[in-house]
C-alpha cells in the first residue's frame, strides 16, 4: 500500500478517526493536508505527522463554510501542486425530533452531505487531468433508531458516492465510503457510560468490543492505494459486525 508521493486532504483530522487516518497515510509515504475546525486540534496532527518525515499543511478549516473549502483547496493546491486522495470526513451527528426546524435540518444537510460534494467536486478536475484519485467518505450507519439529520446526510451521500464512481471510473478515480459502527472517541466516551459499551459489547457487538480510530484509517488506507484500483462505488461498513443488514 506504497503511497509515496501521493498527497492526501484528510477532514477533521483533529482528533479521533480524522486524525488515525492522516498517522496512517502519513505513515505509508503520503504528504497531508490536515483540515480542521479546531486550530490546536490540527496543529497536534501536523506535528505528529511532521515527527514521521512527511510534508504537512494545518488548516483551520470551518467545513460547513464554503468559502473555507475554497481556500482550503487552493492553499492545498498552491503548497503541494496537486491532491491525490480526499478523505470527507468530517461532520457530526444531528438527533432531530418532529418538531425540529428547517434550519437545524439544512445545517445538519450541509455540514453532512452538501459539503463533502462541493469539496470533493472542488478537486476533481486535476485529478481527471492526471487519471488518477481517491475519494473516500466516512459516512454512517443505514439502521437509523429515529430521525437523525446526520444519517440522512449520510445516505445522500452514499447515493451521490455510487453515483459518481459511474462517471469517473474511466479517469482512475474510485469513489467510496465507510460507515463505522461503534469506535472509540471522545463523544463515545462522554455519551456512553462504561456499562453501556461493556453490555453492548458483549450482546451486541459479534467482535466483543467497541472498535479504535486506527481500525477505520486501516481500510481508508487500503482503499487510497493502488490495490484497490476496482473497488469503487462501495459502502463497506467497519463494525466489528454490529449491523444486521445482508449487504
């Protein structure tokens, strides 16, 4: 999974999944563009990233802006002289209730979906040009408990993912997406209490644990490089095989 000389934007690569996947990549010869709301947040993940020998830009980066997008791009382009890899991650889960309005919905839509295809539709044109690019979403579950703004997002954009491998396969760009299911972080750790995720665990979880951030930055990897050259318009879910859906 040689990645040398490849250049790599990863979103939300603060903390948590964003940040193992900018280590990993890093750590397989890729130059990152770490993108993130919080600037002491992507500062960590440069300086990690710099200690392993690679190239690295810190951006603080708004992604439901997208004038920030923008600049982020062309910074991005105007340091490194191209992007290889796109990894949209980031974004953030949006519980809604009946009575939840149009804006909390158009956030939750934007920060979510709108977003990740601008960004993404943004790069494309040079990777086109070098037939050759890898475009992976980190999206989210398809088994929705009730109304959630974020798995709605998350499923436009499985839906706009597979739909966009069809039109650039031919380039050597594949498109693809990654649901996690239950992985270590800071918002599992705060929301969930020890009991819980020991319980789910083991009645739940056909693996018997929650998963680490390196698990899902595992497969990124793998799908960024040239071994996974006919994978593409794929949702591969990373759960320990907590989902019950067949396919």
């Amino acid at each position: 999974m040689e990645l040398s000389g490849q250049v790599a934007i990863v979103t939300g690569a603060g903390r948590g999944i964003g940040r193992a996947t900018a280590l990993e990549l890093a750590g397989l010869g890729a130059d990152i563009v770490v993108a993130e709301l919080d600037q002491a947040g992507a500062e960590r993940t440069a300086a990690e990233v710099k200690g392993l020998g690679r190239r690295v830009s810190a951006v603080r980066t708004d992604v439901t802006s997208r004038a920030d997008l923008k600049a982020m791009a062309e910074r991005a382009r105007a340091e490194f002289g191209r992007i290889d890899i796109l990894v949209n991650n980031a974004g953030g889960s949006r519980r809604f209730t009946l009575e939840t309005t149009e804006a909390q919905w158009e956030e939750a839509l934007t920060l979510n979906f709108t977003r990740h295809r601008q960004l993404t539709q943004r790069i494309l044109p040079q990777m086109i040009e070098r037939k050759w690019g890898r475009i992976i979403n980190i999206t989210g579950k398809s088994e929705p408990e009730g109304i959630n703004g974020a798995f709605a997002a998350k499923a436009a954009v499985h839906s706009w993912a597979k739909g966009l491998s069809r039109e650039v396969g031919k380039h050597g760009i594949t498109v693809n997406s990654v649901p996690p299911g239950r992985i270590i972080s800071e918002q599992i750790l705060r929301n969930y209490s020890p009991e819980f995720r020991e319980r789910e665990s083991r009645e739940d979880i056909p693996v018997g644990e929650y998963g680490q951030p390196e698990d899902i930055a595992h497969l990124v990897c793998f799908l960024a490089s040239p071994r996974a050259r006919y994978i593409t318009g794929a949702v591969i879910p990373v759960d320990g095989g907590l989902r019950r859906y067949q396919f």
